[in-house]
C-alpha cells in the first residue's frame, strides 16, 4: 500500500511543481498592468481577462499538491486534544462525511459545465473575448486531482488507525 500511497502522492507533487510556475507569468502580467495603468495611464482589457484566467488556473489546478503539503486551511480546535489514532480517525471521517462528496460533485458538475462551455464554445463577455472552455475544463481536472490526493491522505490515515508504517 505503501508504493500506492507514494504513486498517488507523486502526481500531485509532479502536477503542484509544474503548474506552481504559472505564478511567474500572473506576476509579470499583474507588474505589466500596474506599469500600464499607473505611468502610461492606458489600461487594459486583454491583461485582466489573461490574469484572471491563469489565477483561476492556478488556484484550481495545484490545490491537490496543497493537500499533500498539508497547507489547507484547518480548524484543530478538538484534533488537537487528540492522539495520532484520534486525529487519524477524524480526519477518515471528515474525509467520508464531506472531502470526497465535495470533490465528486466538483468532478462531476464542473464536466457537465465545461462540456455545455465547449458545446457553445463560450466566451468572456469582454471586448477582448478569449474562451473560457479551456479554463472550464479545469474544474473537472481539480477536482479529479483532489480525489487522487485525497485517497493517499485517507490511505495514510487508514494506517495510522491500524497501526501501519505510515505518519501523517
């Protein structure tokens, strides 16, 4: 279970190094729009709707190697008082009761949502106008990733709970 676990963790960790890179070009984008805006006082519609996107890419596409590094955000009010088995345990439930139902509504609404984009092949509503089918079909992908990450994080917890090798 243990190369299983290592096999899942290592999609998000491939996914989150190469897609974290797309923070490069928001940057510059964002620095770009502030020169134009603030010194040339000529803004522009094609940089925001690019910004946007990529952000939204961004966001989307490496939360599940923010749930491998543990960098979601957590209430610990009560896990805290508890042993590893105890926290291991709440956590299989909270995976149960609400990650994976998340995460497989996410799958599957945002494919019914990027499909109806692409069947229209959607557009911004901006002068600029660029396509938001490409961006759509992100959600499903998160959401496929997150439902990855999120079967090594159970699996981990599962040994945990049953004494196995693996620490959390």
């Amino acid at each position: 279970m243990e190369r299983f676990i290592k096999a899942l963790d290592a999609i998000s960790e491939w996914t989150g190094r190469i897609f974290s890179w797309t923070i490069v070009p928001i940057t510059l984008l964002v620095v770009l729009e502030v020169i134009l805006r603030r010194f040339f006082h000529r803004p522009t519609i094609w940089n925001f709707e690019v910004t946007k996107q990529l952000y939204g890419f961004h966001f989307m596409i490496v939360a599940a190697y923010t749930l491998l590094h543990g960098g979601h955000v957590a209430v610990d009010i009560f896990a805290k008082r508890l042993g590893k088995r105890g926290q291991a345990l709440l956590d299989i439930l909270g995976y149960i009761l609400f990650f994976f139902p998340f995460c497989i509504i996410i799958l599957w609404q945002g494919f019914l949502f990027a499909k109806a984009s692409w069947i229209i092949k959607e557009r911004s509503w901006s002068v600029f106008a660029p396509p938001l089918y490409p961006i759509k079909t992100v959600i499903p992908m998160a959401g496929a990733l997150l439902i990855i990450q999120g079967v090594s994080e159970f699996l981990k917890r599962i040994l945990v709970v049953t004494g196995g090798r693996h620490e959390s």
